[in-house]
C-alpha cells in the first residue's frame, strides 16, 4: 500500500482519546485530541515529562490505536485498515528517529540504512546502493562499513535519520533525536531536519524538551496533562 499520492493532510486526529487501564483505574494518556499535520509542515512537541508526548507520537506513527475518536493517515482511515497495511505503511510511509538511535550493534552503517528496504523486499544490491546514497547525503559514506560501536553519538543519529529516510517517507516521526547528543551534534542533526523541511521531502513531527530544538519548527504545539494547550 501506497500513500504518497494522497493529497490529504498528513495526519488527522480528530476527538481521539488514548485509555490506558490501571487495575480497575482508567488513566487518560491522550483525551479529545484535535490535530492535522499538513504536507510540508514541521511541528514540534514540547510539554513535561509524563504530558502525554510520546503517545502522542505512537499513535501519529500508527503503532498505537485510539480508544476513541478518529486518526487517519493522508486520508485514510485508521480504524478500517488491515493489520498488514498498517505494517507497510509504518515501514513505507513513515521514518523513525530515536533519541537511543536503536541501531543493531551487529549490522554495519550501512546494512542498518538499508534495513527497512530489506522488510519491503527490495533486492540486496538495490537496497545497498540507496543506503550508500542516502549515508553519502548526509555525509557519512566513508564511515559506511563501521559498525554502531564505532561511530560517535552524532554519527549514529545520522545514521538512524539516514534509516529513516531512506524509503522517501511523506512523513518523519522523532522522539527526543537531540536527547542524548553535545551541542555541536545536536546542530548538526537539527540542520538536517531543517533542510529536509526546506527541501519539502517530507512532513515532519519532532518531540523535544528543549526550546532551542522547538524552534526549528514552523508551528509548535504543546501537550499538557494528555491535552492539547
């Protein structure tokens, strides 16, 4: 299943509520959520810790499924798409980024680009060549046969961007992508965003707790208590 040529928003959360059960408690990670990403958009999500964010984010990335309300995925509705469409859709439609940059230790630079090209069925030399590409993009094509353990901590974010990219997704997620990285690689991975949003490639929805990173941003919401304010 392909989505790119849908010319609906992004994402749609309409009224959508995320309940989670506690013994006999009902606890509310999201309530009533009203959201569109536009094409082209880069948000940012800030709140405290606890607010609600990264559910936010599961269900934006469809790993999550609403308790109520409606989430559509560029004009497709959640609620009525198969379990298998769901997966090809994660792994086609939407790119991944980490704050723990989850990288397999045992696979090089370049073999975890090409990873998600692997799970659609692409063939080996294939995949290889647009992992090489897209590492070279992002100025780590000399570093494409090193394994995660020998990469510093701002080379393997770029690395994880470069996996997230690397099916042209509409749509990139990030978690807290400057969370564990110094100032100077923070700049470096938060100029990638930027020039991907210049660029148009793709819409992007990025949590951080830090305002420097929130304003890389056109539009900034926040998310407080499950709710947005």
């Amino acid at each position: 299943m392909t989505l790119t040529a849908i010319s609906s928003p992004v994402i749609e959360l309409n009224c959508t509520s995320v309940i989670y059960r506690k013994g006999k408690e009902k606890v509310a990670a999201l309530s009533e959520v009203d959201f569109t990403l536009e094409r082209g958009e880069f948000v940012t999500v800030t709140g405290p810790s606890g607010a609600g964010k990264s559910t936010f984010l599961q269900l934006c990335g469809g790993i999550l499924s609403p308790t109520s309300g409606g989430v559509r995925f560029m004009g497709l509705d959640r609620g009525r798409m198969k379990d298998h469409d769901l997966a090809s859709v994660r792994n086609r439609e939407i790119g991944f980024v980490f704050q723990s940059f989850n990288l397999l230790d045992y696979l090089s630079a370049e073999e975890n680009v090409a990873l998600p090209l692997m799970l659609a069925g692409v063939a080996e030399a294939e995949r290889l060549e647009l992992a090489r590409h897209r590492l070279e993009s992002l100025g780590l094509g000399h570093r494409r046969g090193h394994y995660p353990g020998e990469l510093s901590g701002g080379e393997c974010q770029r690395v994880a961007i470069a996996r997230a990219l690397v099916t042209e997704p509409p749509l990139l997620i990030a978690d807290e992508p400057t969370g564990n990285l110094d100032h100077d690689s923070s700049s470096v991975v938060m100029e990638i965003f930027a020039s991907i949003h210049r660029e148009g490639t793709a819409s992007i929805l990025l949590v951080t707790h830090s305002p420097w990173v929130a304003g890389f941003g056109n539009r900034t919401i926040r998310i407080d208590s499950g709710r947005l304010v």
